[in-house]
C-alpha cells in the first residue's frame, strides 16, 4: 500500500459521519475517539430509527458487547441498509464464542457481508467456524494462530478482516498486512479496542477498505504509543490518547507507521 498519511488527510477533508451500534461501555470513550480523529460521532441504536438513520451515514459500526434483541435487529437493519447505499460498515463480534445469542447474532451479520470484521484472534477463529481459549471478550489464541482463519473469513465476506493483537493482522482473503504500532496500556483501558471500530469505518468512508483499515490500525496505534510516552499509567493515558490522535498529523504517521507486507 501507500502510505498511510493520506488516508488520515482524506478522512478529516470529509469528516464522514459514522454512525456507532456500540456497546454502553464503549459510547462516550468512542465518541471522544471519533471527534479526536477529525470524524463525526453518533450513537443511534433504536431499532425504530436505526436504518433510518443509517442512510444519513457515511459509514456504520456494529459491537455486540451488550446487545439484546431489539439491539441485535437495529443492527442487521442498519447494516442492511448500508448495503443497499453501498456504503461501508464495520463488525465487531465482541466475546462471539461465549453464548449462543451472540453466535447466533453475529452469524447473521456475517451473512450480511460486512465490509470489515476487526476482532482479536479468538473471536476471528470463532467466526471462521475454529475453536479457541477465549475467556469471555478476551483473546486466548495468538493472532499468529487466527492468520488463516481470517483469510478464509475475508473470503466467506468478501471484505476485510482485521486481527487485534501486539501486531495486527490485515487480509481481504489473498494480500495481507502486519501492522506493528501500539502499546501495552492500551489494552488496560477499557474501550478503546472498541473505539478502533468507529476510528476504521472512518477511514474507510469513500477509500479502499483494505488501505483504510490498513491505515487506520497504523494511526491509532502510533498515537498510543506517543501517549504512553507521556503517561504516567491507564488513568492519564486516556486523555493523552485523545490529544495524540487529534495532534497527529499526515506526515508524522508516514514517519510513525510500521507496516508490512505479510
């Protein structure tokens, strides 16, 4: 690919509205995310109005981390929607392997071939029909172990599949990258994995998916990593993750990224 300034460029030039199916956990973390990056956050998960509201958005994400029924219906009518515009969505398939309701749920938004499914390695390999030591919404496979998985995952879709780990893992079925940016206190902040959903369907609002995502891994990690060159623990990295990503800027991540062919 390219590198990844350019897609950070393109993304703030059009500020795309993103509208987030997100998980009460994640609503506020994410939408200061959003706003940080240069997108527009909403938070719309109504089944009343969820597909209406959709066709106002330039791009849609999905996490099922808290979902119910009514929840799990607005979702595959948002998405349904999006694929009838033509316009991205994202899929996030929070703990997938935990109950029944979620594999049910998430198989049937599977089926509805999203444009990005970004998940940790054990959810990935769940989806992709393999077993795995997920504990609850945290991964116990290496992504390492989740690489064909996500291959043939990419393949069922037709989209992209993003790996999560300490180096992530991007495929649309047949290229692949490795993206090596991030930190450690990143994960000891609870939803920013799901705030990198509304961060990628953001960048691939009107760009390549696979180039987008590509890029949009490699931005939000960078600034993790210059946040926790200023933080002092979990607690003063959040903030300092918000003013890393709004101080970013195109040619410091063309500096910053470490990406791969793989």
């Amino acid at each position: 690919m390219t590198e990844p300034g350019p897609y950070l460029d393109r993304m703030r030039q059009t500020v795309p509205l993103v509208h987030n199916i997100t998980n009460f956990v994640a609503m506020n973390v994410m939408a200061n995310v959003l706003l940080a990056a240069g997108a527009s956050p909403a938070m719309v998960h109504a089944r009343e109005e969820a597909a209406e509201f959709a066709a106002l958005a330039q791009t849609l994400t999905v996490n099922i981390g808290t979902a119910d029924p009514a929840w799990g219906s607005a979702m595959e009518e948002a998405a349904g929607t999006m694929n009838r515009l033509g316009r991205p969505w994202v899929l996030d398939p929070v703990g997938v392997a935990a109950t029944r309701f979620r594999r049910d749920l998430a198989g049937r938004l599977v089926a509805l071939r999203p444009t990005v499914v970004r998940g940790n390695a054990s959810e990935i390999r769940a989806l992709a029909g393999l077993t795995g030591s997920a504990r609850g919404v945290d991964a116990g496979d290496s992504v390492e172990a989740a690489t064909d998985a996500a291959r043939a995952l990419a393949e069922q879709t037709g989209g992209i599949v993003a790996v999560s780990g300490p180096v992530d893992f991007v495929t649309d079925g047949r290229a692949g990258y490795r993206v090596a940016n991030g930190h450690a206190l990143m994960a000891r902040v609870t939803a920013l994995g799901c705030s990198l959903n509304g961060v990628i369907g953001a960048f691939c609002a009107g760009q390549s998916p696979l180039e987008a995502t590509v890029a949009a891994l490699a931005f939000y990690g960078a600034a993790g990593e210059e946040a926790a060159g200023r933080a002092a623990g979990p607690g003063s990295f959040l903030p300092a993750f918000l003013d890393a990503l709004a101080a970013q800027t195109p040619e410091g991540l063309d500096a910053a990224a470490r990406v791969e062919r793989a």
